[in-house]
C-alpha cells in the first residue's frame, strides 16, 4: 500500500444542542480524503471527526499529513491490521508519550480514513474486514454484520428543557427500530431533570429501556444527592456521572450506585484505558466502556484496549463506543461489541446511519457497500464534495 494524497476540510458543525456541560453552537468536525494505492488499483477514503471535539485541521496539516506523505516505501503487512499498525508509527513517529488531548483525534481521524480505502482496496464492508483480520467475538449474541444499536438524545435547545419534548423524542427512537433511549441531565434543576426522566420512562414503556448521560455533572455534595435520587428510578446505565480523569471519584460512585455506570468516551489512549480500569472502580460485566476511537488515535490503538480489558475480566460486549459514526457501527458490526450510539434527532451528520443499514427491533443490520458507508449516509457525505 502507498500513501498518494490526503486532504482535509474543517466543517462548521453549529447546533442549538447543549449538554450540561458545553453548548455546540460553535463546534466543528475535520473531514479528512485519503488516496491509496495497492496491487488492485487507487482508492479513496472518507473519515469524519467524532462529536464534541473540535476539528482538528491544524494539527493535520503542520505534523500529521506531511509525515503520510513523506512516506517513499510502500507499507508492507500480510493483515490489515498489520498495515495500519504500521501507519500509526509513521504517525507517530517524534511524538512523546502523553499529551493525548487534541493529538489523539488527529491521528483517530485520519486512520479512519485509510481504514475506509484499505476496505474498498479488499472490496469489503469494514465490518467484514474486521471480522476477517481481527475476529468477531461472538458474546453480544449476534453475527457479524448486526449489532444492537440505541437512539441518544434528549439535549437542552436554546434554554428549553420541555418534558414533552423529550418524551416525543423518546417515542420516535424506539418507534424507529431502536433498542433504547439515553437523554442529556445535569444541565437544569433536579426537578427538570426527574421530570424528563419520568417522561422518557413514560414514552418507552421501561426505565431499563432509558439511559442518562450526566456530562460529568455529578461531582460536587449537591451532585451526590442528584444521583442517589436518579439512582432508585432502575435505568439502563448513567453516563459520566464526574470527571472522567477523576479515578477516586468514580470508584466512589461505582461503590454508591446499584445502576450500571458508563464512561470512556474522554478516554483517548490505551494508557489512559488501562488506568481507568485499575483505578476507576468499574465492574467488568455491568458497566459499560465508551471509548471513541475516532478521538483516540483510531482502531488501532481501540485493540490495544481490548487487549488490557479482557486480561482484568471485560468482554467486547461491554464495549459501546461513544457519538454514532460510521466506522464505530462497522466495528460494532465486525468486532462482536456491546452496541452503537446513533443520534435520534435526524439531519446531522451523525444522525441516523447508512442508508443500506436496516434499523429493527433494536438490532442494525449493515449492508455490503465496500468500506465504512459515508457515501451512503446523504447528510455526511455532502460535507465531503469539496474534498472530492
């Protein structure tokens, strides 16, 4: 495989959205093109930034581009995985250890994009590359191509924080095929938020079928309080509940709260990962692993994490990547994971999914289009044909 080009394009995603910690009115994403060369001809790559960062253009193109392109040899591995762990060293390559902020989602970014070429180069689905390279691991219960897969929203919009507007949001994700619902708390008063539980629980039919996502919302003696009281409703999980980094706080939560906690999704290294799971108080087979590999460093490094999880106990099926992309439903799809976020309000780029997946009973079923699926989601690929 060679390196021919690569291009990247920092996308405006503004948004009325607000969690209880950021508002994404001025937030946007790095759309990144990557053309490779292999035995079998040209191919380009599409990958997409993951939610609630920012684009990472900068970085791409002062390091991490140019080190693509100065590569004169070809890249050489009898796997995929071989190939593209040689990838990431070029990318790496001069980089200290540590410093994973905005680093991490530059490379994630990237990677992802030859991932997609590297797929169409075999003429696969990415899930089915994976699954073929890496192997699917059978404890989600499904085959390789479905996975279970959820609706989130639930966002405070411009200062609203309507019950009934949740409630209907709610109903339209399962009514839609999804499994359950997760909304946004920690960003009004108690009241609203119980209020908006209660409505959400009401729309679905089941608190098991409802899970929040506190945006670290938890961590002050007021904060304990507000989750002790969503503790006793009996949801499905509740989400970042304090700081990610703040090990000793959410092992305190994990010893306080009977309902399965979820976090991950700032985690953004295998590092990282694996002080999290010696320091953080999870409990391997009830709580849930967010980490969004878009956001850190890519597939690549994702494996690494399996390695160390499944050494203290975890499964993949406790694996639930963060923010709805496409290449995290194919590794979902192909990996054998717990499950995939999608966002229910349709219309933004990371709303819904391909349209070649089916969405049924709670469970995607992906199609077969070579690669992760872009050109086939109308509302994500268009930020892509300037680039094109």
């Amino acid at each position: 495989m060679r390196i021919i080009s690569v291009k990247e394009s920092t996308i405006p995603l503004g948004s009325d959205k607000e969690n209880a910690a950021i508002s994404f009115q001025a937030m946007t994403a790095s759309a990144v093109v990557a053309e490779i060369e292999t035995s079998r001809g040209r191919f380009k790559g599409l990958g997409f930034s993951s939610y609630g960062r920012y684009g990472h253009g900068g970085l791409l193109q002062e390091r991490f581009i140019p080190r693509l392109l100065n590569i004169t040899d070809e890249i050489i591995g009898e796997t995929s995985i071989q190939q593209m762990a040689n990838v990431w060293d070029v990318l790496m390559t001069n980089e200290k250890e540590g410093g994973h902020g905005e680093r991490s989602g530059a490379v994630g970014v990237l990677e992802t994009a030859i991932w997609d070429a590297v797929a169409k180069s075999e003429d696969l689905p990415l899930w089915a590359l994976l699954e073929r390279d890496v192997g699917h691991s059978g404890s989600n219960g499904l085959p390789a191509g479905k996975t279970a897969i959820y609706a989130s929203g639930g966002h405070y919009r411009s200062g609203s924080s309507d019950a009934a507007e949740v409630e209907e949001e709610a109903k339209q994700g399962l009514d839609a095929g999804y499994g359950w619902f997760k909304l946004k708390v920690g960003g009004a008063t108690q009241a609203i938020d119980m209020a908006r539980i209660e409505a959400a629980v009401k729309a679905v039919g089941s608190p098991n079928l409802i899970a929040v996502d506190a945006n670290c919302a938890y961590g002050e003696d007021q904060g304990a309080t507000h989750l002790s009281e969503i503790d006793q409703i009996g949801l499905r999980w509740i989400e970042e509940p304090v700081n990610p980094l703040d090990y000793l706080a959410l092992a305190g939560c994990c010893q306080s709260v009977k309902t399965p906690i979820a976090t991950g999704e700032n985690i953004f290294s295998q590092a990282d990962s694996r002080n999290l799971l010696h320091y953080g108080g999870l409990r391997a087979g009830k709580d849930n692993l967010q980490m969004d590999f878009v956001l850190a460093y890519g597939l690549t490094e994702y494996l690494r994490m399996f390695v160390d999880a499944e050494a203290l106990g975890w499964s993949r099926k406790d694996f639930m990547p963060h923010a709805g992309h496409q290449v995290a439903l194919h590794a979902a799809a192909g990996l054998g994971l717990g499950g995939h976020e999608t966002a229910a309000v349709l219309g933004g780029p990371f709303s819904g999914v391909s349209d070649d997946t089916m969405v049924e009973d709670g469970v995607a079923s992906l199609g077969d289009a070579p690669g992760a699926g872009i050109e086939n989601k109308p509302t994500l690929f268009r930020l892509f044909h300037g680039l094109l």
